[in-house]
C-alpha cells in the first residue's frame, strides 16, 4: 500500500488533542514521511475534506446537528475512523453541560442565542461506527504510537483496556483510596496514563473518561461511604464522559433529582 492518508476532523473542543498531534508529529519526524497528511485545518491549507483517507482522526464532541451531518460524510469516506481524545471518545469537557437544560446553559453563556444551534453533548460513537479509540485529554502518547504503528503495519490496534489502578499497582504506588481516603476515580477510569495522579499524591479525576463496564455504582458508594456529600459524587462522574452509560448512571440520575442541576446552584 501507498502512504496511509489521513484526514483530521475538529469538533466542539479546546483543540489540544491536535496541538498535542502536532507536537507528536514533530516529535517522531519519519512518521511524516510515512503518512500522507491530507486534510487538517490546523496542520494544511488543504480543502480536500471529502477524501477519501485510510484514516480519519476525530478530536471534539458532537455539540450541533451539522456536525453530525459531516462527521457521517467523513464515515463514508473513510477506510477507517478514530475517536482522538476523551471529547470525542466519551463527550469529555463539553459534555459537562449536559447535567442542566440547554436553554439554561445557552442564556448562561450567550446574551443573545438567536443564533445559537447547540444541541446536547454526544460522544462519536452516538453517530458512527468508530473503529478505535485514542483515549485521554489530551489523546494519549501511548495510544497514538500504537494507532500509527498499526496503520503502518495493517493490523488492528491494541489499545489499553483496563483501569488505571493496574498501572497504579504496577508502579507500586500506595492506594490513596484505600490509605489516605482520597475520593480517586481510578478504579473506574481507564487507563493509558500511566497513573499519572497517583503517582504524584493526587487523586484521579478521570480525565481520561470510564472503563469500559466499570462498576461506577460501587465506587459512588465508597464515596458516600467516606462522607463525600451527593454533589460532590455527582461533579467526579460529570467531569468527563458524563453521557456514557458507566458515568451517566451514577450522575445522571443524582442529577435529575437535583432542581437545576449541581453546577447552577
Ligand atoms: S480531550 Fe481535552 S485536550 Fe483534547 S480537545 Fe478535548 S478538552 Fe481539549
Ligand atoms: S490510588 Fe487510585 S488509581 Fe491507585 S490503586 Fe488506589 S484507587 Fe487505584
Ligand atoms: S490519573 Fe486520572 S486524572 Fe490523572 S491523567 Fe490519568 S486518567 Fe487523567
């Protein structure tokens, strides 16, 4: 096969998964040579957003009904097509906003939302088939690395798949859980960071979004348990990943009990 090519798609987002693609890029300089960079509105003049590419990089949420639209055009165009970062992955940051009605988030930020077309926060994955996932916020070394290298070699990637405790025990740190009652998410987070919180005293926020199947129930249990009030439980599994069946069913449903929402009060 000729150079893979690739196009890069931005959605609702801060853009740092691409900076941090950039830097990647910059950083593992034959991977220029070995990929034909095709579509990107940060890294090429080109408009060649139809396509077709090998690969299509998705960084951002779905937050408007157009974006939707092309993001199913780049499905169709695409050999194959890859979640970049937690907002595309799990609806990361923007998905915040899902925890309170959109009219009321919409006249909190704007003084005039005539012109305004937001709909909720929706990870990717609501809208197409995503043949992987490059998990973290910013998107993860580890997983890039990976994602190139089996784009080069044709084979399917093998991303990390598990909770960031694993990575936690193997570097032997103490559990912050367990001995300093520390409120850490890592249990239900998956990783790929290498327990980069832990391992510097810090509780895991899961930044990098939940595991798949993660037990969340459980851990807001243990929460409670350590006398975390429900609003602070609720803000943990609303950080990141908040429209995700594994969050959702902890802070979704304290958050609908909630009148207006934890974030307006
Ligand atoms: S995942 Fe984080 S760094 Fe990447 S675009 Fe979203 S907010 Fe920015
Ligand atoms: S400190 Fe956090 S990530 Fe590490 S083992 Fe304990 S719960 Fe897991
Ligand atoms: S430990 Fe948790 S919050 Fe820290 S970088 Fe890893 S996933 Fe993100």
């Amino acid at each position: 096969m000729g150079k893979p090519r690739i196009g890069i798609f931005k959605y609702s987002c801060c853009a740092g998964c691409q900076f941090q693609l950039i830097y990647f890029i910059r950083h593992v300089a034959e991977i220029l040579g070995a990929i034909d960079l095709v579509y990107g509105k940060m890294e090429t003049e080109s408009d060649a957003e139809d396509g077709p590419f090998d690969l299509a990089l998705i960084e951002g949420a779905i937050t408007e009904a157009e974006q939707a639209d092309q993001l199913k055009r780049v499905r169709r165009n695409s050999k194959y097509l890859v979640a970049f970062g937690s907002c595309a992955t799990n609806g990361g940051i923007p998905a915040m906003k899902n925890i309170q009605p959109e009219l009321q988030i919409e006249t909190r930020v704007y003084q005039d939302i005539s012109r305004i077309h937001s709909v909720k926060t929706h990870p990717i994955y609501e809208y197409v088939k995503v043949d992987a996932q490059v998990r973290g916020c910013p998107a993860g070394e580890r997983d890039l690395y990976e994602l190139v290298i089996s784009l080069l070699l044709d084979r399917k990637p093998n991303m990390v798949e598990h909770c960031v405790c694993v990575e936690c025990k193997m570097k032997g740190n103490p559990c912050l859980l367990l001995t300093e009652n520390l409120p850490c998410m890592g249990p239900v987070t998956n990783a790929g960071c290498g327990a980069l919180c832990p391992s510097n005293g810090r509780a895991c926020y899961s930044c990098w979004g939940p595991m798949s199947n993660a037990n969340s129930m459980a851990l807001a249990q243990k929460f409670e348990d350590m006398g975390l009030p429900p609003d602070e439980i609720i803000r943990r599994f609303s950080l990141f990943g908040f429209p995700t069946y594994e969050f959702h069913m902890v802070a979704g449903e304290e958050a609908a009990r909630s009148s207006g929402g934890v974030f307006g009060r």
